[in-house]
C-alpha cells in the first residue's frame, strides 16, 4: 500500500470571498503539523467570486491554495463537492485532510472517506503526530473522556472542532502558490436537488462562534419568554446567545442555538450560562471560554464547578435586573 506524506491539505469553507475562522483555525493546526511532519499546507476552497480568497489563506498559512471558483459550488452541496475534492486529494497526496466539523463538514467528511476507502475522526480537538503518523484526540463517552485515534492508512481525515486552535496572526507578505482548478464535475451525476435554502433568525445577529460574549439558556429560564431576556440583553452587549439541547428540545429557542457535544462549540471571553445545569454534554462545547459566569437557583449546581463566578439566584429575577443595569451604565 502506497502511503500519501505531502503535508496536510486543508478544506477551507469560505462565505462570500471570506475563509471563515473555522479555517484559519484549521490552517494553523495544518502548520503546526507539517513542521512536525514536513510536506506542505495546501488549502482548497470551492465557490463563486474567489478573487481574494487565495491571498488570504496563503497569508494565514498555506503554502499551495487551490481555487474551485464555479457557480455550482456556490452553495454547499457534499455531492457536487465529492468528485472535484477527491481528485485533487488524489493528486496531492496528502498525509492529513483536515474539514470542519461545521454542518457542511459533517456531512462531506464521513461520505469522502468512504470515496477514499479511507478513515475519518469526527469532532477532533487536537492532532500529535507520533511516530510519523496522525494521532487525534476528541471527546468520547459523551464529553466524560478523551480518546486518541490513529488510522493505518492514509490519508487520515479528520473534522475539527472550532475555537479548538487559535488561527496565525495574517502575514500578507508570505509566500505562497495560488492556483485555479477547472471543476470535473458532471451536474447529471448529482441525485439530489436542494430546492430551497432559509436562514435561521439566529444567524442574523452576531455569529455564536465569533462573539466575544455569549448567554446561554437552560431549563432553569422557564419557558420561551426567558430567551426574550438573554436576547435583549445580547443586542446590548454585542454577544450571542446559545442554549442547552434541553431548551432546543422544547422548542424555546432554535435548535441553531445549541452548545455542547452534539451541538456548537463557543470559546468566548465571557460565557454567561443561565439556568443551566453544566451537565458534561453541554460543557463539551463551552468549557474552553475565557471566563464563565452563571446564574443557577441550586447552589450545589454543577455548573459553578467550572464558573468564574457564580449567581445563586432566580433567573426571572436577576436577569431583567441585569438588563436594567445594563441599560443604565450605556446610558
Ligand atoms: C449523547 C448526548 C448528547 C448531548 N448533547 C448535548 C449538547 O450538545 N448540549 C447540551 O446542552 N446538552 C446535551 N445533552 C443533554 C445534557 O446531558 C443535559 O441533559 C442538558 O444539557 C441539560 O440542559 P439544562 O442544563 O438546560 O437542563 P437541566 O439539567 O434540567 O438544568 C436546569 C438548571 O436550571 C436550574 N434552575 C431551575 N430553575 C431555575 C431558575 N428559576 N433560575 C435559575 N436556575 C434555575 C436548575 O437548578 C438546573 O441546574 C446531550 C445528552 C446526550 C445523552
């Protein structure tokens, strides 16, 4: 069996021209590996109006980025994606292919690896590389445990978890090859048809991801109307809000909401969880923020285990009283 050792090829989402920071994250990652295990960083981004887009990965940290600029990949679509990507694995022989482990990432990885006949790890937070070969660690046992998973063969696919690596500091006299790739693709082979697209509400305000503060509700706000709280509040600090899937489940707030494992990861400067438990799975996907604050009627809470500081208190109380004062200091 022939093994591939060029590096590490990074698939770069990218919205409008713009990579997205899960990206440049992953970038980062990608160059840390490669000084450990030589070859090169190739990042490859596939959409429509890529004129920029190159510049700005190689000034994050790829050495060879490779452009898909096409109507067609205008949207995410895994199967108009499929053909195009495995090819240009196939060429560049990449040891490691890194993918976000965003909604689109998810979906591409598990159905690239079985193109492959390779091995994929989902939701990886880390990679070593041990003995010349990658090693991933991600959470297991529902967040209570790590794991690390090594393939035989190669190359290793892995989706990584956001606001797990800090992106490089953007360097735009770096030197790096930008190249446009011709798309292989045949649209009669695709069998599946997106027939409309609808943005969720919650992804008009400040990105969960990028926002420098965010609130998350739990059971303990008591019903949808507790949301309307934490979103006043979010538009007046400039943060965003999240939920537990318990929320989510009841419908209180849009499932998009959700934090944890088996939902969106936060790394915040300031958490501010509200009327949650802290069970592990939620944890999962906020416990690297910066600072966590929360408010919890139950002063033997799980959740202040892990908070800064902690408010024991009720949540329909303390939060329109925290609006208030807010109010108060911007005025
Ligand atoms: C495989 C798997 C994956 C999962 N993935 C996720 C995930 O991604 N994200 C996630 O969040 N969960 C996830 N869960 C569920 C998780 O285990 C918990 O059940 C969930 O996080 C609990 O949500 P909660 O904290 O809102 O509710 P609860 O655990 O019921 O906690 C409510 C909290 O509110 C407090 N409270 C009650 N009344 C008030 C009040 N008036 N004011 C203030 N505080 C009050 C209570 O003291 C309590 O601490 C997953 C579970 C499994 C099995």
């Amino acid at each position: 069996m022939t093994e591939n050792n060029n590096g590490v090829l990074v698939v770069v989402e990218v919205v409008g021209s713009q990579p997205i920071d899960l990206g440049l994250e992953m970038l980062a990652l990608a160059r840390r590996l490669t000084d450990s295990m030589g070859g090169t960083v190739t990042a490859v981004a596939f959409g429509t109006g890529l004129e920029t887009t190159g510049g700005i990965l190689t000034a994050y940290g790829a050495d060879q980025v490779l452009i898909n600029d096409n109507a067609i990949f205008a949207n995410f679509h895994a199967e108009a994606w499929l053909p195009d990507l495995s090819k240009i694995i196939a060429e560049v022989a990449p040891a490691i292919v890194l993918i976000g482990h965003s909604e689109s990432g998810t979906d591409l990885a598990p159905r690239l690896a079985f193109r492959l006949d390779v091995d994929v790890a989902t939701g990886c937070e880390s990679i070593d590389i041990i003995n010349g070969r990658a090693h991933m660690t991600r959470g297991c046992f529902g967040g209570l445990a790590r794991e690390v998973v090594t393939f035989t063969k190669t190359p290793a696919l892995a989706t990584i978890r956001s606001k797990t690596q800090e992106a490089l500091s953007p360097m735009m006299e770096r030197a790096g090859e930008v190249k446009q790739v011709s798309s292989i693709l045949d649209v009669n082979s695709i069998r599946t048809r997106v027939v409309g697209r609808e943005r969720e509400k919650a992804d008009g305000g400040v990105k969960m991801e990028s926002a420098k503060i965010v609130i998350g509700g739990g059971l303990g706000l008591g019903g949808p109307e507790g949301f309307k709280t934490l979103n006043e509040i979010a538009e007046l600090v400039d943060g965003a809000v999240g939920a537990s899937r318990a929320a989510c489940d009841l419908d209180w707030c849009p499932r998009s909401y959700q934090i944890g494992l088996s939902g969106r990861t936060v790394a915040p400067e300031l958490y501010l969880a509200v009327g949650i438990s802290g069970a592990s799975h939620h944890m999962a996907g906020c416990g690297n923020s910066k600072t966590i604050v929360s408010v919890n009627s139950d002063p033997n809470a799980e959740i202040f285990k892990s908070s800064r500081f902690g408010i024991v208190g009720k949540s329909q109380e303390i939060m329109p009283a925290l609006v208030e004062e807010i109010r108060k200091l911007k005025a």
